[in-house]
C-alpha cells in the first residue's frame, strides 16, 4: 500500500544558516540540519556534537530521590532484604538489571520479580507483593512501572513494605503514597528533563548512590545497559538521552559486560561501528524476545552475566527466542489485516480497534504499530483469553493516546502510557463500548490532514551535492530516533536508468538515478510497490538519506530512499496527472499577428519556485493567487512543489485543467493546467503567476487583453521554451505514428471498434511497442476523418471508431489538419523568438 504522503520543511533565515555554518566550520547543509532541531547557536551546536558524560544532570534534582537514597542506604546499613520489582520490556529488563549489578558490586545482593506478561500482565500486582513480602521483603524498589498502582502500594503498606516507585510514564490525577517516586513527569519535579526512560532513572539512582569520583569510573558496569534500553524504549534522543546513548554506543563494542558481547556475536554485529538502528533491530528485539514469548528472566540472566559460556548460551537461547516471536507476530499481523479487509466498517474508523482469540499478548504491540505504519491510523489490537482482552495501543502524531484513554478509563481493568503508546487490558463484553468512545473522540480531535503521513526534509541536494565530508558530518550528529531523527533531504527531476526489485516478495526497490550526467544507486526499503508505477526514463524527486553501501570491503555513495513523488512519465494509465493533462489537452485559436506586446511584462528569470513559495507563503482565503502552467512536466514540478509546502502553511489548494475549479470558491491557491486564457475571471486573484510559457502569441496577447499586468508576475528559467515544444511534439503525430495507428485500427476484425482509450493504449503498446496520449490519438483521427479512412464518435468514455474503404490513395501531408498541426510548430518557433526578446 502507497500512502499519499506529504512533504514539509521549515522556512529558515539564510543569514542564520550561514552565521552558524562559519562559526563551526560546517556545510550549510549541516547547519539547516541543527536548525531544524532547535540548535540555534555555537554552543548548543558544540554540547550536542560532542556530548560528554559530563553534561549529565544533578540527580537529586529528581522529586524525592534524596529520601529514597536515604532510605536505600539504611537497608542496606541494616542488611534488609530489598526486592527489585520490573517489567518485561527491554527497559524493564535492563532496568532490572542494572540495579542488580549496582547491589552486587556492593555486596548487598537482591532479589527481583518481574511478573509473566501472560498471566499477570504488564505492572504491581497483590499476589506477587504478598509473595515478595513472605520472602521477608521490607523495601520494593519498583523500576519502569508503578505510577498508576495506587491499590497495589496500599495493600503493600498495609502489609509495612515501603514502596519507593521508579517510572518514567506519565501520571494520572491520583499518586500511589509510596515512600518515594521518582519520576520527572510528577508536576512538582524540577528535573530538567522528563523524557528519560525507566532504565534512565534507575541510571539517575545509581548516580545519586554513588560517590560522584567512584561514579566516574563505575559508569561503565552500566552505561551499555543504559544506551540499549534508552534507544529500545522510544524516548527522544535528545537532551541527557543523547549523552547516555551516544557515549554508550561508543563504549558498546568495547564492554566487559559477557552479556552484551555474547548478543553482539548473535547478531553478527562484532568489530562493527553501532548505531542506534543496530540496537533497535538487532539487539533489543531478542532481549525483548524473552520477555514476550516466555520468561524475562532470560534478559536479566543474559545482562548480569558473569560467565561467557553462560552468556553465550543464554544469548543463543533469545536468538531462537526472537525467530519464534517474529513467526507468531508475523502470523497475527495476517489475521489482523484479513479482519480489517474484510470488515467494512474498519474503513470509516479512525481508530482500529482489531481482537481476536488467541492471539499472543507478547507481540501485539508491534502487531499494532505495523498496522499504524499500513494503514496510518491509531490502531489497538487485543488478544482475548477468558472474557479478557489485553492488549497495546499505538498512534500517529497529532494523537494524544493517553488522554484519549484516560477519558474511556471506565470501561478498563487496567491501562497506562503515554501518547504515542499504551497497554491496556479491558472486558470483552466492553471493547464495542470502548471502539465507539474513543472514535467519537479522534472525530472531534483529528481532521483529514492527520491522516496523511508527513515526511520532513531538510534541505534540497543535488547528486553532486553528495560526498564523503557531508555524511561524516551526517554521522557526528548521530545518534538518531525520536527527537533527533536522520536527516533527510529532497532531490529532485532524477531520471531512473535501472529499476528492480529486491528481497523476499521484491519488497524493496533498487535504482540507477541520473541527473545532470551525475549518477548515483538508490535503495528503497518497503517500497516495492512503486515498481508498478515507475518505468525507465520516468522522473521522480524523492525523500532520503545519504549513506554508504559496502559490499566486499568497497564502499561507495548511495541514496537510501524514504518515498517517491513521480514527477514525469510517458505511461499514461499509471498517472492521473498524465492522463487528465492530454485528455483536457486544448489547443485554442487566438490571433496569430506577429506584432509585439506594446506593454512591458513583469518577467523574472530564474529561481521560479522561490518565488512561488514566496507568494503562496502570503496567500490566504481573502488573498488567493492564480498559478497558470501550460506545459506537463511544469505542472508536476509546480504540483509537487505546493505538495511539499501543503503541511507547512497552506492549507487548500485547487486544481483545475483549463479553467479554475470553482465547485468551491474557498481555497487559498488556485493552480490551472493548459489554461483558457480568455476564459478565466483574473479580479477575484490577488497575484497572478504564469510558471511557465504560452505555447503561442495569440495567447499570450489574449491573456495580456483579459488581465491586470501589474498584479501579475511571469516567470521564466533557461530551457523553458524546450518544455513547450516536447509537449506540442507529443500531440502532433509523425507519419510513423499514424502508420502505426492507422494499422491497428485496420488490424481489428470488425470494421466497428468500440474501445476505450486504455484499451486502445494497451494494445498499441502492446503491439507495435508505441506510447501514446490522448490529444496526438485525436489528432490521428482527425486526420483519417478528413482523409475519408474512417468516421467516429466518443460517448461513454468509448471511441465508436468506423472503418471505411479507401477509394483512392490518400496523401495525408497534403491534408488541411495535417498542414494546420504543422503550422502550430510553425507559429510555436516565431513566439519563442519573441518572447526571448522580450527578456
């Protein structure tokens, strides 16, 4: 499935760029990147390029955790039992994990329960405190869960356990009275920073338990741990995250750790440079794998290893693990998508809500979020056992998941995120209930633009633009994900010189793209639907992201594409614009006197789209402007570039082929294509704008005639004249053309043709491998009529086509529409001359 997808940037000060560009030594591509990110000048350029653990915040800013140090330190003094209390996630795992290795390397061991997803679900349960407190437990240190267990600390109390809660997701209207909470999203914590991950907190708390001198060295036991989980989790990678993942991925491949160094190996990831893609896609799913499918304890086993045979084993064991989840998950992804096929009503819903029993609470999450990525809805998918349906939730942006929850939170057992992610268990008897509410409220809340995908870029790069330096500076701004994601860039008019498609099922597409005699590869992972659409020779702009490819030891430059825009092609049933263009193709009559225009036009060479962006940045409903683009491969660069601008600041935009469309008279930019001059009332436009050329004088003298010159801009850039005449070539059949169509015309069995114009495209294609258009077959017939070779109609989107026997040799040069076809060249070449003067 290919999603329309916008393509948006920021508008910003060149004068800045360039300011922060000089004062680092960076290209200014560079610079436009920092920018986008809100790194406005030197020296917050400097601390996020070079992110040093020293940037790292005071952790008694944290809300509570000099208490809960104070109170960690007397059981420890008083040799308590204490009881790490996790989740079964990679956070939870890791931050289950680090705690321990803290402990141990003190020599006050612990003990610590993470609940099975399957039995107990996600967080604090009465059960699992009792048995925790039978063992003897008088403290529980709970990590990446806990803030909504407001019941489950009571009952804890009641029993004289201390609670001192570790979360990081975000809290509801009632605390649990816990001896201590630690979490920055409380609303009267001062912590700098509250996007940190439940691994980081327990980062914090180990920092805020160490001598800050011992702390220097003793970062290291954790470090790799923390950058894992803080990537694996989806927290933004900026701020203290940054700092934590960035020095932990350089550290990684060096770690003592048995654990970590057994995974690198089952992954294939040793003597490698990491990046945070490789721990989200490799690492963390078979940590998480355990967790998912049986028993986390495997995680925990695996990261506070000691022994390497043991490690080795433990991570084999999570490798099968993570092959197992990936057959399960993929299997309910299958059923997933059969039920929404199959279910109308799931095409009206703005949130899917898909259930089903059976289905593996340990894999539903990313079930979710692959249904999220196919179908760009808020999605949440339920595995139903028992009257009870548990399961995740995952939305797109501009969604908050968490509120819209909180407000249907009667119909749950249970539920907890934030907004971009939830867990939830509910009532089967209530899921109707609970699809109904939470849609009433994405009504409310989202509009249609939500639900296009939005791809932000950069800046705009050529091929030549691509180098060696530009992805090394790429590379200092690593890592990236959520809140520091890759840079992307936009090329554009690249023609495709090799197409194919790669992997399994040709999921993926592969390129040799040209421009401008540079060439450069190109790979679109996922996007192997666009070889239906894409031909040889068409031109596309794309979204991407420069890297290397290296294969065999030889490195060399390459796109890595995120989507496609196809800006030109000759197949005329795969793109509408194409299509409607020749089908609306008019040619109209105007004087053709050779006189020039007495009044002097307001022409602009070059930089044409930064002078539409700059007009369409003013437009408004009150102020609307009129864009005229007369031929092809301008109103697909014109169209494209609005698209690009649609999810920035414009909002509606209509387009019409000969005349406005005025249905509705409510858009902020009107775009006609192949305009009729002389038809069009130009007094409702508060700027006029002619992309392109006319294709005769007579035109242009008609639209002189009918407008207000001063309102209106004309815009011209070296080559625009070549435009005009390929399209007027494209319309004006060759003698070969029309032997070739004449013959197929003949061919058929009957003298009466009733076809539509894919199908007679179809089979000339086909037959004599020649590429039409609608206008140049009109133009064919219309020639043959005048020749008495045959006689038609068009009704309902048919040609009624009659052969007829020639009784006499017909020489169709001599023909009147012939002549008049090659007059319009003609008078085509004496405009251009003019219009070039008038320069």
């Amino acid at each position: 499935m290919i999603h329309k997808k916008y393509w948006t940037y920021n508008k910003l000060d060149n004068i800045k760029v360039e300011e922060l560009s000089n004062s680092l030594g960076i290209t200014s591509t560079i610079s436009r990147v920092l920018l986008n990110r809100g790194i406005a000048n030197r020296d917050e350029a400097k601390k996020f390029l070079y992110s040093s653990l020293t940037q790292l915040h005071d952790p008694f800013l944290l809300k509570d955790m000099g208490k809960v140090v104070d109170r960690i330190k007397e059981a420890i003094r008083n040799n308590e039992k204490i009881c790490i209390y996790g989740d079964y996630d990679v956070d939870g795992i890791s931050s289950t994990s680090i705690m321990i290795k803290y402990f141990n390397s003190i020599n006050h061991p612990v003990s610590y329960y993470i609940p099975s997803r399957m039995e107990e679900g996600y967080g604090l349960n009465k059960d699992a405190i009792e048995k925790i407190f039978i063992n003897g437990t008088r403290l529980i240190i709970t990590v990446d869960c806990g803030i909504t267990s407001v019941e489950e600390v009571k009952f804890a109390n009641s029993l004289g356990i201390d609670m001192i809660i570790t979360d990081h997701h975000e809290c509801q209207n009632v605390l649990p009275d816990a001896y201590g909470i630690i979490n920055p999203k409380q609303k009267d914590c001062s912590y700098p920073f509250d996007k940190i991950c439940g691994c980081g907190l327990v980062f914090k708390l180990i920092q805020a338990l160490t001598p800050a001198e011992v702390f220097k060295t003793s970062i290291y036991d954790y470090l790799d741990i923390a950058a894992i989980a803080t990537v694996a989790d989806v927290v933004s990678l900026t701020d203290e995250n940054r700092v934590i993942v960035k020095n932990g991925l350089e550290y990684i491949s060096e770690s003592i750790n048995p654990g970590i160094q057994a995974l690198l190996k089952v992954c294939g990831f040793e003597d490698r440079r990491l990046n945070a893609g490789n721990i989200a896609f490799g690492l963390a799913p078979r940590i998480n794998a355990a967790g998912r499918i049986s028993s986390a304890d495997a995680g925990v086993q695996l990261l506070t290893a000691t022994d390497v045979n043991h490690a080795n084993k433990i991570a084999q064991l999570l490798n099968e693990e993570n092959r197992y989840r990936q057959e399960i998950e993929m299997n309910i992804l299958n059923e997933a998508i059969d039920i929404i096929e199959r279910n109308s009503g799931y095409a009206s819903d703005n949130i899917l809500i898909i259930y089903n029993e059976g289905w593996h609470p340990g894999v539903i999450g990313i079930v979710a979020s692959r249904i999220v990525e196919k179908y760009y809805k808020p999605t949440v998918i339920l595995g139903v056992e028992e009257g009870i349906a548990k399961g995740s939730a995952r939305s797109i942006p501009g969604f908050d998941l968490f509120d819209a929850m909180n407000k249907c939170k009667d119909l749950f057992i249970k539920f907890g995120g934030h907004e971009q992610a939830a867990g939830l268990s509910i009532n089967v008897e209530n899921i109707e209930a609970f699809r109904q509410q939470i849609n009433l409220i994405a009504k409310q809340t989202l509009t249609e633009e939500d639900f296009i995908p939005k791809v932000f870029y950069d800046d705009i790069l050529k091929i030549e633009d691509i180098s060696e330096q530009l992805i090394d500076e790429i590379q200092q701004l690593e890592p990236f994900g959520m809140g520091n994601p890759a840079p992307k860039f936009i090329s554009q008019n690249l023609r495709t010189v090799d197409i194919r498609g790669i992997g399994i099922d040709k999921k993926h597409i592969k390129f040799k793209l040209e421009s401008n005699g540079n060439y450069i590869d190109g790979i679109g992972f996922g996007l192997g639907d666009f070889q239906q659409l894409i031909e040889l020779d068409d031109e596309i702009d794309i979204v991407f992201s420069p890297e290397y490819n290296v294969y065999n030891g030889n490195r060399k430059l390459q796109f890595n594409i995120k989507d496609i825009k196809i800006k030109h092609s000759l197949n005329y049933r795969k793109h509408p614009v194409l299509k409607e263009y020749y089908q609306n193709f008019l040619m109209s009559k105007y004087e053709t006197d050779k006189r020039l225009i007495d009044i002097p036009l307001k022409i602009l060479k070059g930089e044409k789209d930064k002078i539409v962006r700059e007009k369409v940045e003013g437009a408004s409903k009150i102020k609307p402007i009129l864009i005229l683009a007369n031929t092809l491969n301008h109103a697909y660069r014109l169209l494209s570039l609005l698209e690009y601008k649609k999810s920035s600041s414009l909002n509606s935009i209509s387009i019409g082929f000969n005349q406005p469309n005025t249905d509705n008279l409510d858009y902020e930019v009107y775009v006609v294509i192949n305009p009729v001059v002389d038809k069009i009332q130009y007094k409702r436009y508060n700027n006029i704008i002619l992309y392109d050329m006319f294709y005769s004088l007579g035109q242009l003298k008609a639209f002189v005639n009918q407008n207000h010159i001063e309102r209106t801009i004309f815009l011209y850039e070296d080559g625009d004249e070549e435009s005009n005449l390929s399209i007027l070539k494209s319309i004006i059949p060759t003698r070969e053309q029309l032997v070739a169509i004449y013959k197929y015309l003949k061919d058929n069995k009957s003298k009466r043709i009733s076809h539509s114009f894919e199908k007679i495209y179809d089979d000339i294609k086909c037959r004599h491998n020649l590429i039409i258009n609608e206008a140049l077959f009109n133009n064919a017939l219309a020639i043959f009529v005048e020749g008495s070779l045959l006689t038609y109609n068009f009704e309902n989107n048919a040609y009624n086509i009659h052969m007829l026997e020639p009784t006499c040799k017909v020489d169709l040069n001599k023909l009147k529409y012939t002549q008049y076809l090659e007059t319009i060249k003609y008078q085509y070449n004496d405009f251009k001359n003019i219009w070039l003067q008038l320069l």
